[in-house]
C-alpha cells in the first residue's frame, strides 16, 4: 500500500466515524494528500528507511501550532487563528516523514477531564458514546481508539494525556517535564504542560515519544539529557524491578473494580519477577488544591495575551481599546475558562498572594519531596490513573469541584515534573477501559517503558 493510500483510505474512515465521535475539529485533508505525495517520494529515493513514522497518518491536538493550518485551542477566541510558523514537535515529525491529517478535539484551552468544554461540541468516547472520553486530550484519544489515526499527540498539564487514554483503552505518555519542547504548544500552566504521544500499544507510543524529543533551544525550560533512545527500553524484562503502590493511592475514593485491575496488573509484574509493595505517600491529599491553584494562576498569565488585536477573534461592535478587551474575552472564552482565569486572577492578588499561590508552591515543592524519598527505594510507581472509568457526558459539567477531584491520581506527577504513562489494564462490567499508570523518576523514561512493555 503506498503512503497516499493510506492516507486516502484513512480520511475516508474519519469521513465515515467521525460525526459518532467529533474527535476533529480540523481535517486537513489537501494538505495531507500533498505531503503523502512527497513523502512517497522520499521514501522511493531511499530516504527515511529509519523512520518507523514515515507516510504513517496521524494527528496532533488543536493547541499545537501548524503553519498556516487552523490552531483553535477549540476555542471561539482563535476560531480563525492559523499560526505563521509550526511548533517543534510538527518540524520534527515532519522531518520524520509523518504524515497530519488533522486536528484534534480538546478542552478549551486544555482546561478540563471531559471534553465537554470545547466550543466545537463534546466528543464521544467510541466505547460507548453516551461517556465522555475524558479530556483535555479527548480528540486525541478518542481517534486513536476508533482508529481515527495510528497515534496523535496530546499535551498533559494535570492529566490530559493519561486520563483519556485511561477512558479510551490507549496508552499515554506525559515526558519528564522538559522533555519535549514546548514551543508553538499554546501554554496553559507553562511550569506544568508537556506534550507526548497516545497510540494503541507502547511500541507506537515510544517510537513517536523518540522522534518528538530533544533539546530545543527555542524553549528555555528544555533540558538537554543527550539520551532519547527510548526503544532500547523495550525489553520483556522486569526481574528485580523495585514498584511501589502508594497506598493512599488505592484507598478510599477509588472504585472497586479499577482496584481489582490495578492490583492484578501488580500481580503480573510481581510473576515476571519485580519486586513490588506497597507504601504510604501521605501528602497526595494536597495535590489538587496545589495544582488548581498553581494551574490557575499560570493561565490568568498566559491567556492575557488574547485579547481581540493580536490573535483571533474580536468582538464586532465596541467602542474603545478597553471595550475591545472586553467584549472580545467575554464573547470569546467558555465558563471553565473564565472560571479558571478569576480563580488565578484571585489567587495571585495582593494580600492573597501569600495565602494562595505561595503556599501551593510549598506544597509543590513538598510533593516532590515526597516523589524524591519513594524513588530513592522505587524504580517505578504503580497505580491507576484515574479513580473510576469514563463518566456519563454530562455528569460533571456542572460540578466543577467533582470534575477537578477526578484529577487525584494525575497532577501531582506534573507538579513534580515526573514522567508517566497510562496502558489498559481491563475493563469495567460496563464495558468501559480501566487505565494502569507508572510513575518514574526525572528522565526515568525507560522504566515505566520498560515495565509497561510487560503487558504487551
Ligand atoms: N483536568 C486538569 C485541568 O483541567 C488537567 C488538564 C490538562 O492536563 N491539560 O486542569
């Protein structure tokens, strides 16, 4: 099959699945058949024969800048935003030979565990479309899950690469932070966001996570580790491995079906050989106060910059550079957004600064801490990525609270700055995914990888 068939063939298939699932907001289909042309080419004149990801088709979540294609952050406010240049992460895949066929569905501005904040509608979870397919990379997962595309890449700032795969039946990897640059990715929480790959097993997760990483000197929290070859990792070998289970992580809050997965998952790896125990890590329960606030804080920043002159949408009628401000954001941006913007607003205020946003930078720097000890006995951590499996679409919209308790398992790993990965480890009596996630130390990359290869 050449790389146009492929291509063809699979944007015949989002043509056909994707108004059951709406995981694309942006189908880039000319633009696709032309590279698939050029890439075929290369590959005829005996170029990229150490791409696994050449004329491969695939996707990247709508918050990652594509040169002179739609970049809406599934926002109203860059509804007609196409950005002059492409993020790092586009140049090297297509350095690489990868072929984009589109864009995918997300939370607003990566801002919530469902989807259902997007302002292109939610996307349904292709097990069964009354659930969500958790967020905010549910475009991401979901088109991986009804083959949609071979793999995509997501952005994980609490949880948004490895929630949805959790509830998608993909596997997920959010990098150590700096791993991956983050330039052309539209910033969220800039001290917290991370791109990475979600696919159907960890192979195809790992060949992508290799091309994506590296050193840029475009984003100065990049960090120069001079080893990305992470397929040396896949390994079927975990005799002496050291896994701890937090027990704080399988007590009270999750459900009882995920734990029975997540403990037969361990079991698994104690058969081939690891070591595994459980032990307490106690200071998880300030995890999501601090990731909120911090979170919040660092948008408040980051999303001044829209407002109705520079990017995107502007308001039609006003009157006055403030009216412009006004009215642009306040037509512009979703609740959750708002929401999130008054939240860092307030926590960053004077006289609340201290109380607030300090005091979650302690807890920040206590979680590591506490990541810091168990390493120092662990390899890996093992637990389950999120406490139940996919919700009902509409279940939490409009409990903001319950939607961010949902996080527990997920934001305390980019607080510390951690790398993880989600994988499949059963299903639910209704049918629904169950997702095991590893926890490794700074640039452990290869542990969890080599621990998650296990169940391939
Ligand atoms: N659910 C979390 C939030 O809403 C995480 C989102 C993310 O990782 N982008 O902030």
């Amino acid at each position: 099959i050449s790389v146009v068939e492929a291509t063809k063939a699979q944007i015949e298939r989002i043509k056909k699945e994707d108004q059951k699932y709406n995981c694309y907001v942006t189908v880039l289909e000319e633009e696709a058949l032309a590279r698939a042309q050029q890439v075929q080419a290369l590959i005829d004149a005996g170029e990229l024969k150490d791409s696994p990801l050449a004329g491969v088709p695939m996707a990247i979540k709508d918050n990652m800048c594509t040169k002179g294609a739609l970049t809406t952050c599934s926002s109203k406010i860059l509804g007609n935003f196409k950005p002059p240049y492409n993020a790092t992460v586009v140049e090297k895949l297509e350095a690489a030979g990868a072929i984009i066929i589109g864009k995918l569905n997300m939370d607003e501005f990566a801002m919530g565990s469902t989807t259902e904040t997007s302002f292109y509608g939610p996307t349904k979870n292709p097990w069964n479309v009354e659930h969500v397919p958790g967020g905010s990379s549910g475009g991401a997962a979901a088109a991986v899950a009804a083959e949609e595309a071979f793999y995509t890449l997501g952005s994980d700032t609490g949880g948004s690469i490895r929630q949805p795969s959790s509830f998608c039946g993909v596997t997920g990897i959010k990098p150590t932070y700096g791993t991956v640059s983050r330039y052309g990715l539209i910033a969220y929480a800039s001290s917290l966001d991370q791109i990475g790959p979600i696919a159907r097993n960890v192979s195809d997760c790992v060949a992508a996570l290799e091309v994506i990483s590296g050193y840029d000197k475009k984003d100065s929290t990049s960090v120069d580790t001079g080893e990305y070859k992470y397929t040396d990792a896949l390994v079927d070998d975990v005799k002496g491995m050291k896994i701890g289970i937090p027990r704080g992580y399988i007590g009270k809050g999750l459900d009882e079906e995920v734990k029975n997965s997540i403990l037969k998952a361990a079991k698994v790896l104690e058969e081939k050989g690891a070591i595994v125990e459980e032990f307490d890590m106690d200071i998880v329960d300030y995890a999501i106060p601090a990731y909120y606030v911090i979170a919040s804080a660092e948008a408040s920043s980051n999303l001044s910059r829209f407002d109705g002159v520079k990017y995107g949408y502007r308001t039609e009628d006003f009157n006055g550079l403030q009216d412009v401000y006004k009215k642009t954001r306040s037509e512009g941006f979703g609740m959750e957004v708002k929401r999130r913007m008054m939240i860092g607003a307030f926590v960053l205020s004077s006289g609340y600064y201290d109380a607030y946003y300090n005091k979650a930078l302690k807890v920040k720097a206590l979680i590591k801490e506490g990541f810091d000890k168990a390493f120092s006995k662990y390899d890996v951590i093992l637990g389950p990525t999120a406490p139940s499996t996919a919700l009902k679409i509409g279940e939490n919209l409009s409990d903001p609270l319950k939607m961010y308790l949902g996080d527990i398992y997920t934001v305390s790993v980019n607080l510390a700055g951690l790398p993880a990965i989600s994988l499949p480890c059963g299903m639910d009596s209704k049918g629904l995914p169950i997702g095991l996630q590893l926890i490794g130390k700074h640039f452990g990359e290869k542990d969890i990888i080599r621990a998650a290869y296990s169940f391939e």
